[in-house]
C-alpha cells in the first residue's frame, strides 16, 4: 500500500469487433462496381400484375396507365368527386335550414291556432 495515495492502473480494453459483418469492404473497387453496380436505377415493383416506378417522390405506373385508368383522368375524376362532395354538403345544410325555418313556422302556425281558438271562446262567452 503506497503512503500518500494509490496506484491506479486501468483495465485494458478488449479489442474492438468489426462493425461490419460483410466483407464488401475489403473489395477493391472494380469488384465492388460489378458486385454492386453503379447506376441503381429507379425502383419499381410488380403489384397485382401492374408495374410501377418511383419517381419524383410518387409511384407511376410504367406504362402509364393505372389499372386501366390514365393518370389524368384519374385526376379528373378526383376533382369531380371533390366537388361533388361539396355540393352535397351544401346540399345537406340547405335540407337543414329548411327544416329548421318549417318547424318555426309550424310553431308559430300553432301558436295563432290557439290564439284564434281562445279568441273565438271569448267571443262566444260575450254573446
């Protein structure tokens, strides 16, 4: 035991792993190029029997067409059903603001028959 204070002697560190279990990395480079290839090309899948591509953040259909359906008709008819939808909203507050202005008259229709009925009581109890 030393006087004035202890030794300190670390343990060491055992030897790092790889971290990386392929061996692409020890490729030179002409081999990496044929394993790996260069130009990786857009990708694109097969889904039900139609082929798409990735470009510019969307999927498009290869040959253009989705599900036998063009791109721009597809937007078309989008379009239409969005306004579609929005007329039938319109639609709907208009049957609305019917109902509720048939039910105030409704109210007030009732209300003057028994105004006019309490009237012709009174005017039966005067004769």
């Amino acid at each position: 035991m030393p006087l004035f204070g202890s030794t300190f002697s670390p343990k060491k560190t055992p030897p790092r792993k790889s971290a990386s279990l392929s061996n692409l990395h020890n490729l030179d480079r002409s081999t990496r190029e044929v394993e790996l290839g260069l130009d990786y090309g857009t990708p694109t899948m097969n889904l039900a029997g139609q082929s798409l591509k990735f470009e510019n953040g969307q999927w498009i259909a290869e040959t253009g067409v989705s599900g036998g359906v063009d791109r721009r008709e597809a937007q078309r008819l989008r379009r239409r059903n969005q306004q579609l939808e929005e007329e039938n909203n319109l639609l709907r507050l208009k049957v609305d603001i019917l109902l509720d202005m048939l039910s105030e008259t409704t109210a007030e229709s009732h209300l003057m028959e028994k105004e006019l009925d309490e009237l012709k009581s009174v005017s039966r109890r005067r004769k």
